[in-house]
C-alpha cells in the first residue's frame, strides 16, 4: 500500500496555498507523488456536490441532513478512488489530497449540535466510507487552523471554485455555519489523531512559508526521508 496525506480545514484557512507549497516541496526532492482534490469537481461524480453547494437543495446547508450531503462526497470519494488513483495507491504510490472523508467530517458533523448525536454521526461517516466504500485511510491529517474571524477575512471577495463568479457557495456564505465547522474540527482533531497546523501565532497570521516548513517536515519524516 502506498501513502495518503491529506491537507484539510474549514473555509479560508489557506488549504489549496498550502497544498500546492507540498507538492512544490515534494517536486524539488526528486518525490514522485500524485494529486487529488475533493470535491473532484472534473469528474461527473461531483454532480450532486456541486447541486448541493450552489444551493439546488436549499440554501441553508443547516437544513440538509448531514447523512445525505455526506453521500454526496463519499460517491465522489469512492468514483475517483476507483477511476484515478487505487492502482498507484496500490503499488506504494504517495497520494496528495486537497480535502477528504475529513471535509466531511468538517462541515457536515457542525450541523449536529448534541455530543451523542455527532459520534453516532462520525461513527456512521467512518463505516461509510473507509469500511463499506473502502476508500483508502490516511496515513497523515493536517488542520488547518485558521479561526472564523480571520478565515472570513480571507474568502470575502473570493471567486466561487465552480461557477467563477462572485458568489460563494451555500457554506462559504453562512459565517453561522463556518463558526460552527470549525468549532467542530477543533473537538476532532485529538478524536482522531489530526496533525494541528495553527495558522495564527500572536494574532497574526503566519507567513505560507512557515506553515509549509511545518507541513513538509512531517511529510518527509513519514516517508522515512
């Protein structure tokens, strides 16, 4: 089996930046390695995603059942497994992933405020995708943690991701929702063993530079370089 690195974090935390400084990090040592980045929105696979974000169900993401947006994701997960990655993957391939079963764990689990509620949630999540999909497990997680108020700073005029216009999406346009996202991601991040990226050092936000250093670090030490 190969490597799995994921970079994730709520909205505006810097997730693709940071993405992109790994894969540049991995290129200059001679690191073959492959990309994904979820949703995958090249695919047809993400169709009902894409319906979703830009609000054809409603546009209160509160109001969507966190268990049917989250099969949304997971099918988009498992078609680009199957189509673009699970054979490099197999034969010890190293994969880079812009977002993963954790976005969904992100934002859909910041929907459900009772405790209880949310495990059985983020049990269910768990089994779906990793146990009846089959997706792979990652090896590394690393959270962005970009708190609310500064990440809302930085997606204000932000070009929408799918329709290149300046409307955000139905998450990106509820600070409700990317308070609670984030406040959910900062209980799991212990739950399940999440590398902690804090964006923030002295109210200030950390140089791109810094962040990757710390990122690339523990990448390499993972792959025993």
């Amino acid at each position: 089996m190969g490597k799995l690195f994921v970079i994730d974090g709520t909205d505006g935390s810097g997730k693709q930046t940071q993405f992109e400084k790994l894969k540049e990090n991995l290129s200059k040592r001679n690191i073959d390695y492959m990309t994904v980045s979820f949703p995958n929105y090249d695919s047809p696979s993400s169709s009902l995603v894409k319906m979703y974000l830009s609000g054809e169900f409603g546009e209160d993401a509160k109001k969507i059942s966190p268990y049917i947006a989250s099969t949304f994701y997971a099918a988009d997960r498992y078609a680009t497994f199957k189509k673009d990655f699970e054979e490099y993957y197999n034969n010890g391939g190293i994969i880079l992933a812009d977002r993963y079963t954790t976005a969904n764990m992100v934002h859909q689990a910041g929907k459900i405020k009772d405790e209880k509620e949310r495990e059985k949630f983020l049990d269910w999540l768990f089994d779906l995708e990793f146990g009846i999909y089959g997706i792979p497990k990652p090896d590394l997680v690393f959270f962005l943690n970009m708190p609310p108020e500064k990440s809302l700073e930085l997606i204000k005029n932000r070009e929408n991701k799918y329709t290149h216009e300046s409307k955000k999406d139905i998450h990106e346009r509820d600070e409700k929702h990317i308070i609670d996202s984030y406040n959910a991601a900062c209980s799991l991040v212990s739950k399940y063993n999440w590398n902690e990226v804090k964006c923030v050092k002295d109210n200030q936000i950390r140089s791109i530079d810094d962040i990757s250093e710390e990122i690339i670090k523990k990448v390499l030490e993972n792959i025993g370089e």
